[in-house]
C-alpha cells in the first residue's frame, strides 16, 4: 500500500508513519521541499514510555509530484478551513481513494461533492500526538484510529487492508460499518473542554472544577447527542475513547456527572491542550464551525434545538478573531455565564 499524505502535521505525519511501520510506503507533501525526486526523510515517532521507532518515507513538495508517484490512497490531513483547497489540488488524480481525518463533521459531504468519482474512507484519530520542529511525532496518549467506509467501489476492502497495515505498526483500530456514527462520536468526543478551554485560556481541568462552567459543557454535550438521536445515530466506542459512557455519564446526576466527565478530560489529550484553545489564542481561523458549528447546522435541519452550541461557535470566533475580546474573556469564567445568559 503506498500512500500520499497531504497534510504532514501531527495527524498527517502519524499516519504516515503507521502505513510505513506497518510494511507500506508513505510519501508526505511538504510544500517546504525543494530537493530531488525520489528524496526521503527520516519519520520518528516517541512513544509515552519513551521508546521510538524511525521509518523512512518518501518526500515531495506538491501534491502534483506526489500525484505522479500512483498513491493507492490519498490522505488528507489537513485542517477543515484548509479541505476545500486540497480536495481541489488533487484534481489530476479523479480516480484515486482518499481518507478524510478532519475533527469534527463535514468533511466527507466535502470530499463526495469535490470526488464524486473516487472511493471514499473516514478517519477518527483518537491517538493524542505532537509535531515537534524536527518532524518527530510524540505519542502522548495511547489511542488509535477508526476507521468507516464512506462509499465507491472497493472502499471497504481498502478499509481493511489499511487497518492491518496499521496495526503491525502497533496501532489501534477499530473498523465501523456506520461513518456517520463514527464522525459524530468523535465530534461529542472533542466538544469535552475545547471551546469553553479556548475562550478563557484555560484548561479544561479548572474548567470542570467549576460547577457552573461544568453545566454549559454538559448541556452542549446533551445537545449533540439529540442530534445524533434525531439522525439515528448511536454513539460508538473509538480507541481509548468510550463515547457510549460519555454520553452516559451526562445523564447521571450532577455531582456523579462531574465527577465522571472530569476523569475523562484528566485523560482524555496527554496533556495536550484542546485543539480550540490553541486555535483561539492564535487567532482566525478555528475549526469551531465544524465542531459546535456542525452541531447547530444539524440541529437546525432537524429541529433540534442547540443554543448552548450556538452561543459557543460564535464565541469561539469572536474571540479569535479580537484580541480585546479574547483579553475580556481571560480565565473570567463570570463573563462567559453571563454572554451564555446563565
């Protein structure tokens, strides 16, 4: 199996070194490589107990170069506010399979409607990994990856010769007949401290000490999984992630609530902080569009209502894109209740 991963971040360059720890090639797309055809680089990854494993991967720097090679599968790892843009550089190549790995919802209604000849594959990585300057990926929590065909021919087949590469490399996997269960489950999974952790700059434990800011992300969690019910949608369980207890705990009374939602985000990153948190503080753009955002769309659509996701999304956004207003909202949990009207 040779694969093209556009997207060489933390998720992209894991990836990648899984598919070649397990026996196949991996080519990343580095737009910072000038050097010759055929170059490789060294791919790295740090485990929690401190062991490591290098591979070799081949290098390009255009996804056209790398479209030459003939990959059996295209991965894109790229954010969500960067899809568009990498569905549309894969243009030479119609008929080759992709794997969307995006958090949240969306991105394969974005990769059917760009690839409506290609088969598609959906990624819900729950391994919390880091991209250090040098490439060396360090796993910082034991996870893994699921893994749902999407649709087109040979789709599925594809889903299960990825997995086993995958899991000779030691990783993890879950294969789901439901994509769309998969990709909300993971969706509820990273509601759990994100937004609320990004307006305030804070973590997302402080966040669940406090009994009132706990409320606001138990009621977004309730929201999200209305949805998913409304869609007849069940949560399932990803590596390292029971989502079916999580939607659980949300029903228990508050103290036990709180008490069990708060083991989870002890655990849940490693101690990496929520993808929102650093997105916010570095300002426009986020992903809160498709997280809380994909929550009130789909609401919307069905009736459901989401005004704890809503008032969230545009928080999120506003804060990142003003610093006064991310400044107001500084570790000021008082302020967040009273813009939610709590």
């Amino acid at each position: 199996m040779h694969v093209l991963v556009v997207g060489a971040g933390a998720v992209g360059s894991y990836l990648g070194w899984a598919v070649a720890a397990g026996g196949g090639r991996t080519t990343l797309v580095r737009r910072s490589f000038s050097g010759e055809a055929g170059a490789t680089v060294p791919l790295r990854l740090v485990r929690p107990d401190g062991t490591d494993t290098t591979v070799e991967a081949g290098v390009v720097g255009s996804v056209d170069a790398g479209a030459a090679l003939s990959p059996d599968l295209v991965v894109l790892a790229v954010r969500q506010y960067h899809l568009k843009e990498a569905l549309d550089s894969l243009q030479a190549i119609p008929a080759v399979p992709v794997l969307t790995a995006q958090n949240g919802v969306g991105a394969e209604e974005a990769a059917t409607e760009a690839r409506p000849g290609a088969a598609l594959l959906a990624a819900s990585v729950t391994a919390s990994v880091e991209r250090e300057r040098d490439g060396t990926v360090r796993l910082l929590r034991r996870g893994g990856v699921g893994l749902a065909a999407v649709r087109g021919q040979g789709a599925g087949p594809l889903v299960d010769d990825l997995a086993t590469t995958l899991r000779a490399a030691g990783v993890e996997v879950a294969i789901h007949d439901d994509a769309a269960a998969m990709k909300w489950s993971k969706l509820v999974a990273n509601l759990v401290g994100n937004a609320t952790s990004g307006i305030l700059d804070m973590d997302p434990a402080s966040i669940y000490a406090d009994s009132d800011l706990f409320e606001v992300e138990r009621d977004q969690l309730k929201e999200a999984l209305a949805v998913m019910r409304a869609r007849r949608l069940r949560p399932v369980s990803l590596p390292g992630t029971p989502v079916p207890l999580l939607a659980f705990a949300v029903t228990l009374p508050a103290v036990l609530a709180r008490t069990s939602l708060g083991l989870v985000v002890g655990s849940a990153r490693g101690g990496k902080d929520p993808s929102l948190r650093g997105a916010i503080q570095g300002g426009p753009p986020t992903e809160a569009g498709w997280l809380n955002g994909a929550v009130v769309r789909a609401g919307a659509s069905l009736a459901v209502p989401t005004p704890v996701n809503e008032a969230l999304a545009r928080l999120a956004d506003e804060t990142a894109a003003d610093p006064g207003r991310r400044a107001w909202f500084k570790s000021r949990p008082d302020r967040l209740l009273e813009a939610l009207g709590r």
